[in-house]
C-alpha cells in the first residue's frame, strides 16, 4: 500500500446574512438565520444570495477573501483517457473495524491490485463472494478464485489452503463451456445452489457443490431452447430475470422481451423449477421486474410497487383471491399427455379426476390423423389432418342443472293479452316453480314467447308478447337450468326440483364423465362425432383449468386423472 499522509485543517467559519447594499454586517450572531437560533438582520431589504463567510480562529488572515489548504502532493498522469477492462478485477484497500480507518476508496497505485479472467470468455457480468471463494460470471464461463487465501498443491496432488497476502487468488474455471451471457439479472441464490441462465446456449443452470447442471433439459429443453431465442427481436436484448421463492423453496425465472425498445411485446413466460422433484412445475401469469426473497417471504417488484406473494387478505382485511397477481386474477389450468399403450390405437370413453370440485376439462384432442408419408415429406390428404375431439366437461357445480317442464292452467277467460292468471288449484298450497325465460308454447302462443315474470302470490303469469288463449287452455313451460342460473331464473340458489348432471358426477369420490365426441367428418370416414364411443387416437392432448363459480379464489387441489380406454384395433 502507498504512503497515507492524514492531513489537518483548523479553520472554521460562520456564515453570515447581509443586507441589501451588498456589504456584510459584522455584528455578531445578528446575521445569522432565525430558524438556526439567530436574531433578525437590521433591515427591511434582504437579498437570499447576500451572505458573508467570516473565518473564527486567528490563522486565516483577517477578511481575507480565499483559503487554501497549503502545500499537497498530487501526482500527474500524462494519459487521462480511461481505461475500460471488461474481463478485468481491482481490489482497494481494507476498512478496518477495530481502528476505524476506511481505505476502501484507496486504490494503490503502487502496487499489483489488479487480476484478470480469460478475455476468451467475455466480459464479467456478475460477481458473488461465498465464504473464502469468489465466483465470477463471465458471458461464456464460470470460475472461482480464493480470496485472501491461496492454494499449495502436494506432489501427490493433494491441495491445502494458507493465508496469503494475494487478496484475489489464481482464477480457476468451472468444467462446463456455460456462462450468465449478458443476463445477470437471472442470478438467484439459496445455501449452496446458485442457478443463473445461459441465454447464447439456451440453458438454465445450477451452480452447486457437484458443478455446474443444466436444469432446463429436465424435460423442458425444447421451451427454452425456443424461447430463449425469441426474446431477443430488432436489436432488443430481452431480460431472464430470476429469483428464489423461498416459500415454495421454488427458482422462479421469467423471460421477458424488452419493454422499452419493444413496448407492444407481450411475450413473456414466467415459470419455477423445484428441487425435490428435479422438475419444472408450474407456468405463471405474471411479469415482475424483480425477484426476491426477505425472510421467508417472496416478494416481486412491478410499475414502481412491490408485491408481497403468498397472501389471503389485504391490510384492509379483504380477501385475496388465489392466482391474482398485480391486481388481476386468472384461473389454473393443466395440460398433460394420455399415452398408456402408445402402439395401440384406442378409444377413449370416459374420464375421472381425484381432487376437489372446481375442475372442468376444456378438451380432450387425440393425435393428428391423415398424414402419409410420401417421397420425402409428410403429405396430407385433401381434407387435411384431423383429430377427434371431446366437447368440454363442466364441473360438479357448473354441470348441474335441473329441468322445468309445466302444463299450467288458465284460469280466467282473456284473448290477447301478455299476462294471464294460473288456475290456482294447480298449486295446491304451494309454490309453483316458473323460471323467468322458460320456453312457452301452446294454442295461440307465437314461437319465441318466454316468461319475463310469475307472481306466485297472485298466480299472474307475464310473458314476452301477446299471446290468443282462452279460459281452460293449457299453456307448456319448459327450460332446463344450470346451477349458475338457479337465482335469475327462480329467485332462489336452491329450487325445489329433481338435479341432473352434465357435467363431471361424483362417484366413489371420484369425478366421472363420458367422453362425448365432437368430432367433423374426415375424408372418407362414415361415422364420427357423437354416432361413436369415445375418442379415437394412440394418444390425447387433455387440458384441465378451474371453473369460474365453484369457490371462487379458493383452493383447488387436483391429485390425479384417469381414462377409461378399448384396444379398437386401427379401426
């Protein structure tokens, strides 16, 4: 370290308000400020930039105008021009605790302070001390150098670790041709697993006592592969922003474009990889900024605010539903693969969840059917590649659904009219159950006619248009409702009429539905969609997704799903 020469100075001075002649008035602490103790100025007239600066101790001359600071070593470099070492690191002096002193803004000129990284592998792009080692992110490599500390190596090749004046040792590499590229924004860190992406080499990786592991073939090597690539567009690096959810015990990483050289984009994909099913999980709606973890709680930055994950009510006390993120609230869904027996073809005819209500199945898609193979492409027929296909399952809830279907009574004798009274001895006491849109037909009722109102206490029926009826004619009414209609239809969310399924049914604690196909015609095919059982196909695409009404922002939990399936044979 170079000569540190601690220098002292012993002037001091007041400073002082003047009035408006521009010459100071030295009257002791009449100048000085109110709001600092002092005494008001003698004078209307004060000008905000007159203010006089008097020296206190007896070295200064007397009303001098300068001071200076005496005699000063200084050093002179004949190249100002800076000097830019990307693949470069410099080290200043030390703060010691004990004394007090701080050297950490010296930089010895004097001495060695510097030490450099392969130039090969690009610049470095993002440092992380642990423990006695210093792991350098470089575009296309990983190393670690000792710090404060080097290595001796036994002619047997066994290695020990001494004290050392070299406060950044010799730089040693990672195996792996991987580093951090120009993304360290994807950096996150928990114990001793650092995980960071490779964006020129399409990975994720993890960094951990057994080296460095690419994640991202664990099952998704062709995502990231595409979309790591598609995040950069017209010149415009996008970001991998990562970090560790220490709740879920999670690393989330998010890739997004650019936002301001591509403010239009929307292409982001946000998802989380877990370590103790060495998998990726689960795909998520939102775009943070930032990424982080505070004792034990995840939070996430975006538009200047940070949001707190992992919560059920607000600080006002509200309820938060599950899945809402920057004040949006979307629902889950799961897409899987049916592929038992991948060399047979099958008919699907049924299938089942274990779980909670609250899943509904949005397609259930077999494979693509019609290609042939000739010359050397694929070439498709001229009806083109087909697929059988389901239509959607409602859920326990939204598949309910009960059934009106009344032949009432007129009572009083009326022509054309839009409201008539129901013969009262139909009801017998009770309530009788019109929904409002149910379906009216009969003798002089128009096609289109539909219940707008009921009055059960008066027995009055309205309806849309005028209808021709006569006294002791027989009007039918009929409508089939599902459970998410029960109140607008009957004025009551529980209706005193027999329930039917049209969507999943529990059985056995299991959620069951048929498959009914909903298929088009393909070339040459006799019979399709719903003349079959089933869904033909080796193999099914099948999404699941929360329904919009069974306990909404509540917990759904789903354990497995089943298929029910015959051998047809290729037929």
């Amino acid at each position: 370290m170079g000569a540190v020469v601690e220098v002292k100075y012993f002037n001091s001075f007041v400073l002082k308000k003047t009035i408006a002649d521009n010459q100071p008035v030295w009257n002791g602490s009449l100048g000085i400020p109110n709001d600092l103790g002092g005494y008001k100025v003698v004078s209307d007239i004060i000008e905000p930039e007159n203010w006089a600066i008097e020296e206190a101790r007896i070295r200064g001359g007397y009303n001098n105008t300068s001071v200076d600071y005496g005699a000063k070593a200084y050093l002179v470099e004949e190249d100002e021009s800076a000097s830019f070492r990307i693949n470069s690191l410099i080290y200043s002096g030390i703060f010691n605790s004990r004394t007090g002193i701080n050297n950490s803004n010296v930089f010895s000129v004097s001495e060695d302070i510097t030490k450099s990284a392969d130039p090969s592998n690009g610049s470095i792009q993002k440092l992380y001390a642990e423990d006695t080692n210093l792991i350098i992110f470089q575009e296309s490599k990983v190393s670690r150098a000792l710090i404060d500390k080097d290595a001796i190596y036994s002619a047997e090749g066994g290695g020990s670790v001494t004290s050392s004046n070299l406060v950044i040792g010799v730089i040693q590499p990672y195996a792996g041709e991987f580093g951090i590229s120009k993304n360290p924004e994807s950096f996150a860190i928990y114990g001793y697993q650092k995980y960071f992406s490779d964006k020129n080499n399409n990975a994720i990786l993890r960094l951990s006592k057994d080296g460095i592991t690419e994640i991202s073939n664990y099952g998704m090597i062709d995502f990231f592969r595409d979309t790591l690539i598609s995040i950069d567009n017209n010149n415009a690096e996008g970001y991998v922003i990562g970090g560790y959810d220490v709740h879920n015990s999670q690393y989330v990483v998010s890739m997004q474009r650019n936002p301001v050289l591509q403010p239009n984009s929307t292409n982001s994909n946000t998802l989380s990889f877990d370590e103790s099913i060495n998998g990726w999980v689960s795909f998520f709606t939102y775009k943070p900024e930032q990424i982080f973890s505070l004792r034990n709680v995840f939070y996430s930055a975006k538009d200047g605010g940070l949001y707190k994950h992992y919560v059920s009510t607000t600080p006002a006390g509200n309820n938060v539903p599950r899945g809402t993120f920057y004040g949006v609230t979307s629902g889950s869904s799961i897409s899987f693969v049916v592929n038992q027996n991948p060399s047979n073809s099958k008919s699907f005819q049924a299938i089942s969840y274990e779980g909670t209500s609250g899943w509904q199945m949005n397609n259930f898609k077999s494979d693509r059917t019609g290609e042939m193979f000739i010359g050397n492409s694929w070439t498709l027929p001229s009806s083109g590649a087909t697929f059988d296909v389901t239509s959607g399952v409602k859920s326990y809830f939204e598949g309910e659904f009960v059934v009106t279907d009344l032949n009432v009574l007129i009572s009083l004798p009326q022509l054309t009219t839009t409201t008539v009274q129901i013969n009262p001895s139909q009801t017998n006491g009770q309530v009788l159950l019109i929904p409002v849109g149910g379906v009216v037909t009969g003798t002089g009722v128009p096609t289109g006619t539909t219940v707008i109102s009921f009055d059960d206490a008066t027995n009055i029926l309205t309806v849309n248009q005028a209808i021709v009826v006569q006294q002791y004619d027989y009007l039918n009414i009929s409508l089939a409702v599902d459970r998410t209609n029960y109140f607008t239809a009957y004025g009551t969310i529980s209706p005193s009429l027999d329930r039917y399924q049209a969507g999943f049914d529990l059985k056995e604690n299991k959620y069951v539905a048929n498959l009914i196909n909903d298929s088009v015609a393909s070339e040459r095919e006799i019979n399709f969609g719903d003349q079959i059982s089933g869904v033909k196909g080796f193999y099914a695409n099948v999404t699941f997704s929360t329904d919009a009404t069974t306990d909404p922002g509540g917990e759904k939990q789903l354990f497995s799903v089943g298929t029910t399936y015959i051998l047809n044979n290729g037929y």
